[in-house]
C-alpha cells in the first residue's frame, strides 16, 4: 500500500524520455529499450573505439556500448546517472552489456575491472562515481575482481566536455598515479568509464597503470561520441 501511494505522489517515469513508467518497467520504458543505439563493437576487433588509441597506447582491447548523440536518449541516461544520483541506471546498462562482454571474455580474458577514479574533492561534491555501478555489474558478471583502490586522481580538475582535443591533453596529462606497482603484477586490467570521446583520460589512466609491471589493459564505456 505504501508502495502504491508513492507511486501515486512521485511516480516512476523513464530515464531516457521521462514518460511515465508502466508497473512491469524498470529504469526505462520499452520504447526507450528498443531505441537504444547499439554500437555492436564487441563483434569487431578494429572498431572505432580500438581506433581512438591507434599510436597512443598499447591496449588489447577496446568497446563502447551505446553511441552518444547530442540530445538523444543516451545523453540524457548519461546525465541522470552523472547529476541526478540515478545509480541503477550504471546497473541497468551493465547487466545488459554483460551479455556481449561475456561473448569477448572468451578471446580475451579479463581479471580486474578498474574503474577511471573520481578526485576526492569531486567525489565528496558528487557523492558517488558515476560508474561505480556500471562497473561492479560487469566484474560480478564477468566473475572478476573490482578494485577502486589501485588507481586514482591526483589533480582536480573541472569538466573536460567544452574543450578541444590539444586542451583536453594538455589538461589531463600526469593527473592519474597507482597506489601499488605490486598489485595485480601480470594481470589484464579491464578500465572502464562513462563516455569516450578523444580518449584522453583513459590514456591518462593507462599510462598510470603501464607502471604496474607485466600488465595488459582493455577499455569499456558506456557510449562513446558519435563523431
């Protein structure tokens, strides 16, 4: 009965549209689900993701789950998650990704999932990081550890979405470090994030962790900039 009268007073509408949910939805709405731009890059090696660290970074893998497109339906899951304390939008996303996760972790085997780290001071202004959830989903999928702990922020420093491509390097460069060189020694480090857009930040935190000896890296987002 108190669930009713919720419902009644603050009901649940759609994280992608806002319209009203019905009582068999979850987080989304049917419509919203079947709307969903799916990039499909786990069933390609040299896809546009694997592309934005070509000459960079040496990395095993990369694979992003939606495409991004300004004012679309995953823009505005990507700013509830962020703004709106919508955690379970992370969950939502990561369950459904773990299915095509689970296809590649066959060829290439994970064994930690390493979430790109928040600064304290963003974190206490936040409360959370916004891919905490998406993250633990897929390491409890996939079988594998999460560590929070390993790799983190060392400068603060205000969003990256309104700068260029030499800024956000120039900007971002040297602000990630380790904690440990000894944990997860020869392990294959799965980083995943919100958004790939230039790739720089998960470059960053590459280069943090390629301090860790005999480490292999993959990348996983959410979406990534429908360029």
């Amino acid at each position: 009965m108190f669930n009713s009268l919720l419902n009644l007073f603050f009901p649940k509408v759609c994280a992608g549209c806002r319209k009203l949910l019905l009582a068999t939805e979850n987080v989304l709405c049917t419509n919203c689900r079947h709307e969903m731009p799916l990039t499909q890059y786990h069933l390609d090696s040299k896809n546009e993701a694997v592309k934005k660290f070509y000459g960079k970074i040496e990395i095993e893998y990369a694979s992003a789950f939606l495409y991004f497109n300004k004012k679309g339906i995953v823009q505005e899951l990507i700013h509830n998650l962020k703004y709106k304390g919508q955690e379970e939008i992370g969950t939502i996303l990561g369950n459904w990704y773990i299915e095509d996760l689970r296809e590649l972790q066959l060829k290439i085997p994970f064994d930690v999932v390493i979430p790109v780290p928040l600064h304290k001071r963003k974190f206490k202004e936040r409360g959370y990081n916004q891919v905490t959830t998406f993250g633990k989903s897929i390491a409890e999928g996939l079988k594998i550890a999460y560590d929070d702990t390993v790799l983190y922020r060392k400068k603060y420093s205000k969003t990256q979405s309104k700068k260029n491509l030499l800024g956000r390097s120039e900007n971002i460069e040297n602000i990630f470090d380790v904690h440990s060189i000894e944990k997860h020694q020869n392990k294959h480090l799965l980083i995943i994030d919100d958004v790939l857009t230039t790739g720089a930040t998960l470059e960053a935190c590459s280069r943090a962790l390629l301090k860790i000896p005999g480490i292999k890296i993959s990348i996983v987002c959410m979406a990534m900039a429908n360029s």
